[in-house]
C-alpha cells in the first residue's frame, strides 16, 4: 500500500520530526511504500494564487504532482505542532492548494458549491498527530479543540475519509526522555493498528 506523509515542522530536532521518523519507519517494516513530505525541507509555497483558484486551472507540475499522490494514497499521515490552535502557515496553504475541487472532493450535478460536496479522497484512513503546550482538558474546554474539528470534520470528513485517528501529545515543553519513548512507541502501535499490511 501507498501511505503518504506530510510534516510540517521546521526543526530537525524538534518531536514532530521524530514523529515523522518513527512513521516512516514502521510503515517501511510493514511493507509499505511511503512517500514522506517535510514541506520546510522542500520549501513548499503555501500562497494559493488566483489562477488555481478554478477547478479546470492548469496546475503547476509540483501542484499536480502533490495532488496525484494524495488523490491515490491508501493512507495519509499528517504531522504538525499545534500553532495558534492551527496548523502551521505551511501546511494551511498545502491544504488549500493539494486538497483541492476534482482532487479531494466534487459538488454535485447542480450544485454550483453551495451544498454538501462528496468526498474523492480514496485513502481508507487517515491519522494525524500533533504536539502542544498545553494540557488536554484546557484545549477542549477554553479553545475547543480546533485542530479536532479542522481534520476530522473540515478537511478528512468533507473529503470522503471518516477512519480518522487524531493523537495530540501534551506537554512537550516539559516532558521527560521517557515520555518522548513511550509516544513514540504509541506512534508505532497506532500505525501497526491501522496500516499493519496490505489488508488493512
Ligand atoms: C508560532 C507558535 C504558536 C504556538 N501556538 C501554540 C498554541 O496555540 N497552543 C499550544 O499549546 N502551543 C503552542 N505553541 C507551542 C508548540 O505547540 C510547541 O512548541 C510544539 O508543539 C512543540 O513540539 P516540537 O518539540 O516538535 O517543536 C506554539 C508555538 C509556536 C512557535
């Protein structure tokens, strides 16, 4: 199976990349093909400009490439810290131009955008992971979660994927080596859960 990544954090050293590692590695033991994006690491340009705007646009061939692999993807794995109850600006602007009409959904016959649109993405789950600074029940309960309701209900569930999986790790700024392990050790499993071999 294809399992696509895409990571969003600019530090080599930061968790998110350890994250990434671990990811990468666990679906590589499992047999998987992996196609792993760090978008810092790409210097991938988040600014959707106004001529891609339309769904029959002529992509530019980055643009397109991004989209063929996600509109083929068996499994999609998103990593990112979590920055102002959103995704980093890089990732924001990877979903604007990759997740995109004829690509990850379609409205239909009639409908010229203003219902419920159906979703394409063909990728049968879909986990992402995040880090904070800030403990579990204040998130939900002062911010309501954002970053939940971004990528299980905005982005995934509009797009056609509702296996979704979210782990946010918290505390990061004062967590210990062990506790780093043992998350990553929870990365692993969740992966061998979801994407243990080709019948998953
Ligand atoms: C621009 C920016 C905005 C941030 N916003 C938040 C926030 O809204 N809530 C929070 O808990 N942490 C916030 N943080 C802290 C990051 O989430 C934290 O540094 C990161 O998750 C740590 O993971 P890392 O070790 O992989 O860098 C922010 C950090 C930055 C740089």
């Amino acid at each position: 199976m294809v399992i696509s990544i895409i990571l969003a954090h600019p530090d080599l050293k930061s968790f998110n990349h350890a994250i990434a590692k671990t990811a990468v590695e666990t679906l590589k033991s499992n047999g998987h093909k992996v196609i792993f994006h760090d978008l810092y690491k790409e210097k991938f340009d988040p600014l959707l400009p106004a001529k891609e705007i339309p769904e029959d646009t002529r992509l530019p061939d980055k643009i397109k490439k991004h989209c063929a692999e996600i509109a083929e993807a068996d499994g999609i794995i998103i990593i990112h810290p979590n920055w102002w109850g959103q995704p980093p600006a890089i990732l924001k602007g990877w979903v604007d131009r990759v997740i995109r009409p004829g690509v990850a959904y379609e409205f239909l016959e009639g409908d010229s955008g203003e219902g419920v649109p159906r979703g394409l993405l063909k990728a049968k789950a879909a986990l992402v992971y995040n880090t904070s600074n800030t403990k579990t029940q204040r998130e939900q309960n002062v911010f309501g979660d954002p970053l939940e309701t971004i990528w299980k209900n905005c982005i995934f569930g509009l797009c056609g994927i509702t296996n979704f999986h979210r782990r946010m790790f918290n505390v990061i700024v004062n967590n210990t080596e062990k506790q780093r392990n043992n998350w990553l050790e929870s990365v692993a499993k969740d992966i061998n859960i979801f994407f243990l071999n080709d019948i998953f």
